[in-house]
C-alpha cells in the first residue's frame, strides 16, 4: 500500500526541510512506502527552492508550484490530483498536525475505515476563538446538510476511493470539510492534543476566518434563501398588523397627525434588511457567476511530476469538463 502525504505549503521557508526530516524519520517504520506530495501555493520567499531540492535529494518527492496564491483550498485539490497513492493524508507544513500520527492513521485505515479523521482539542487557542467556533459550528450544523464537526480540520486520511470522490466534485468554490463530509463512506474520529505552531505565523487574518465561516454557510444548502422568504412574511404580517392597529386608533380616537418617528424608524429598518436579502441572494448570483466561468482551480508554473501523469490528468480534466 503506497500512502501519499500531501502538503499545502506558502510561505513556509523557515519549517519546510525540518517538516521533511521529521517526516522521513517518522514514516521510515510505517512498513508502508510513502510519497511527499508538496504543493507551493505561490510562496514569495524560498519555499519552492527548497521543496527543488527536497525533492532532488530523495526519491518519491514530488512538488507542483502555483503561478500565484491560490489558496490553501486550490492547494489541497492539486495535491489530491496528484497523488498516486492508495491511501492520502493532508496535512499541514507547520508540524501542527504531528506526523507521529499516521502511525495511527495507517492502523485504522486497515481496520477498513475510508476517513479517518483527527480531531484537536481546542487548548491554547485564545478563549475568543474558541468560543467563536463553537458558536458558529452549532449555526451551521443547524443549516447544512452535511456535519461539520468542531476541532475537525484537513487533517485526515483518506481511501484511493475517497479521493476519487473528492476529485469527482469539481465545483470553483470549494469548501473542504464540506466536500469531505459529503462523499461520505466510513468514517473514524480520533482525538489529538492541540499542537501550536513553530515557526513562521499563521496565514489566517480575522477577516479572512469570517469570510471562511461564510463560505461554509453558502457553499453547501440554500438555506439563507428560505430564511430572506420567512423574515419577509413575518414583517409583512408585522406591517399588517400595525396597520390595522392604527386604523383602529384612528376610528376610536380620531386622527393624530404625528408619528414621524415610527414612520423613519420603520423605513431604515425595512431598507436595512432588504439591503440584507440583497445581499444573500447576490451571494448566491457571485457564486454561479464564479461557477459558470469555469476557470481552472489554479495555474501551474513549475511541477517534477511525470509529464505522462500530467497528460493523463489534463485528459480527465477534459473529459470531465465536456461531460
Ligand atoms: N496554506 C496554503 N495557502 C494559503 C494559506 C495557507 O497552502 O493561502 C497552507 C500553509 O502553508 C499551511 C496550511 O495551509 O501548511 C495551514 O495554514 P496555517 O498554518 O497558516 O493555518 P492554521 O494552522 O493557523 O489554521
Ligand atoms: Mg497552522
């Protein structure tokens, strides 16, 4: 069984070669033959020159290099196309996600689960964030189809027949926890200590998280459109009833001019929550507009993958794209 491990890497210059050292020592005992199967999402520093030479000095390394930053999401996505192996792990450059765990991995692969899946606790990340996920993971769960679990990130094994799964969605938009727990299959969860990052900074900005949790909510149900259908029934019964109430109070207590207050009140707020709505359905509208272009997920500039296997891939890609 070939086990490939895939790693998303920008910007990793000061953690890359100790990443690969510890993984050569760790999975020199797995019994299994691994490959490395890094993909440079257009790091600026010297990520690519490393990974150049990593993969010179060792056999089963390959690397792929973006024209550009693509996104951990595209990053992911070039890995698992490249993998040739019958199990793939992702995991992270950063040594967050500790390769001494594939050990364990491996083992519940081969009681027959297609994901097996780590799970990290939550200590040592700020109190904020931690109450942040957890609020926003109940939301979700409540809105989307498929399960998202808390502390479950990209960090997993998957099954030859997993990965095909995956790598059959190819929607632009792509939101992976989501697209994992939607193939489906048979799936284990193990608990891991929450490990903190070494060297280098996390690329995850405030803003960049927000606009991550929105894409989980958007990405998988049309659930927010339902929703801008229920508010709007619920302030048109409000208005009704309002209105009928002053009609009321006007034929038993006559007409009393004022009310200005009500009346600008009422106004901004209506026009807020249609700005809102707007808003939701002109998500949706991005999303097909992004959909419909068809673009390809991410440009490759420099690759030691067998150009065969490249050939390969882009007539798959091809006859996906006319299916
Ligand atoms: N990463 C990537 N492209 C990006 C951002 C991050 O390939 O645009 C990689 C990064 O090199 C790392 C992994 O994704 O291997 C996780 O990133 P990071 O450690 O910054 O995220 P965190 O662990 O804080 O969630
Ligand atoms: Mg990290």
């Amino acid at each position: 069984m070939l086990i490939s491990i895939v790693v998303p890497c920008f910007n990793e210059e000061e953690i890359i070669g100790r990443f690969h050292q510890r993984v050569a020592e760790e999975l020199g005992s797995l019994g299994h033959p691994v490959e490395l199967v890094y993909v440079d999402d257009g790091s600026s520093d010297r990520t690519l020159a490393i990974l150049q030479e990593i993969a010179e000095s060792g056999p089963r390394t390959r690397y792929v290099s973006f024209s550009r930053n693509f996104g951990k999401e595209a990053a992911m996505l070039a890995g698992l196309r490249n993998a040739s192996g019958d199990a793939v792990v992702i995991m992270d450059a950063d040594l967050q996600h500790p390769p001494e765990l594939v050990h364990r991995m491996v083992a519940l692969h081969e009681q027959g689960f297609d994901q097996v899946i780590a799970r990290r606790t939550r200590k040592g990340d700020r109190v904020t964030r931690t109450l942040a996920a957890r609020a926003y993971y109940r939301l979700i769960n409540r809105l989307v189809d498929v399960e998202l679990v808390d502390g479950v990130g990209d960090f997993r094994m998957l099954s030859r027949r997993s990965v095909d799964a995956v790598l059959e969605l190819t929607e632009y938009n792509r939101f992976s926890k989501g697209l994992f727990a939607w193939v489906g299959f048979s799936k284990v969860t193990f608990e891991c200590e929450n490990a903190v990052r070494e060297e280098g900074s996390t690329k995850w900005s405030f803003s960049k998280l927000l606009n991550y949790g929105l894409d989980g909510l958007l990405s998988f149900n049309d659930k927010p459109l339902r929703a801008a259908l229920y508010l709007g029934l619920l302030l048109l019964a409000v208005a009704m009833a309002y209105s009928a109430w002053i009609v009321g109070d006007a034929v038993v207590n006559g007409v009393e001019t004022p009310g200005y207050v009500t009346l600008l009140v009422a106004l901004t707020a209506l026009a807020g929550v249609q700005m809102m709505m707007i808003g939701v359905v002109g998500e949706y509208v991005g999303r097909i507009y992004y959909e419909v272009k068809r673009r390809p997920h991410f440009l490759v500039q420099a690759t030691n993958v067998e150009t065969a296997a490249a050939a390969t891939q882009q007539r798959q890609g091809r006859e996906l794209v006319r299916r």
